[in-house]
C-alpha cells in the first residue's frame, strides 16, 4: 500500500495561544450575550404573567355571570315547581276522576295519556325550595 500524496508527512504546526486581551473581549461579549439572554427571559415571564393575569381577571368576571345566571335559573325552577307544578297536578287528578265518573270521557283520556304518579323534579337544589302550600278548597258560597 501506498501513501496517497496529499496526507503530509510532518505535523501541523500548533494554533497559537490566545493572548489575554482576545480571552478578555471574548468574556465581554459573553457578559453581553448572557445579560441579553437574561433580559429576554425576564421580558418573556413578564409577558406571560399579564397574560395570565388578564385571563384569570377575565374568568372570575365570566365565573360571576355564570353564576348570577345559575342563581336566577334556581329561582325561576323553584318558582315553578312551586305555582306552576301543583295546580298541573291538579289539574291531571281532577281530569282522572272525571274519567271515572264519567266513561264518555274515558276514550279522551285513553287518547291523551296522563303520566302516572308524581311528576320528574327538576335539577333545582333542595334549598332554593319553599315547601309548597296544601291546595286551598274553593269556598262554598262563590261560584
């Protein structure tokens, strides 16, 4: 085997030593890229900070609508269940003793299915709702 013509045959000459004024402006320039570096960090944390600051700001006051909203919602399902449920009940139990005293109106009634016992409550917590009044027995003078 032959050695091809390009490798040399002596050692490369060694790199000069760097003198003390190069290893001083290279740690300069670092100090510069390192102090660079650490601005932009703080400027990105403080970036993000506001940004989540704001965010959170604007999820407590979306959390209060919400809320407000849901309070109304009970109010109004606990109004219901309170005036509108009982005289619907009522109604159905007045309309299943007309059925029997009167079979005429079975077919009707056969018709139009009634639900069976006490209705679906809703999802109203049990706080928000005033116990219901008995019904009151119309009086016997007024028509």
């Amino acid at each position: 085997m032959s050695l091809p013509d390009s490798i040399p045959s002596s050692p490369a000459p060694p790199e000069p030593q760097p003198t003390l004024a190069d290893l001083q402006q290279s740690i300069a320039s670092l100090r510069v890229l390192f102090q660079i570096a650490v601005a932009a960090l703080i400027l990105v944390c403080a970036s993000t900070n506001w940004y989540f600051f704001h965010q959170i700001r604007d999820l407590r006051r979306r959390g209060a609508e919400v809320q407000a909203a849901a309070m109304e919602m009970s109010k109004a399902v606990g109004d219901y269940e309170t005036n509108s449920v009982p005289p619907m009940e009522r109604f159905t139990l007045d309309l299943r003793r007309f059925a029997e005293r009167n079979p005429d109106f079975a077919p009707i009634l056969a018709k139009y299915p009634l639900p069976s016992g006490s209705p679906k409550t809703t999802n109203a917590p049990a706080a928000s709702r005033p116990a219901a009044a008995p019904p009151k027995a119309p009086a016997a003078g007024k028509k």
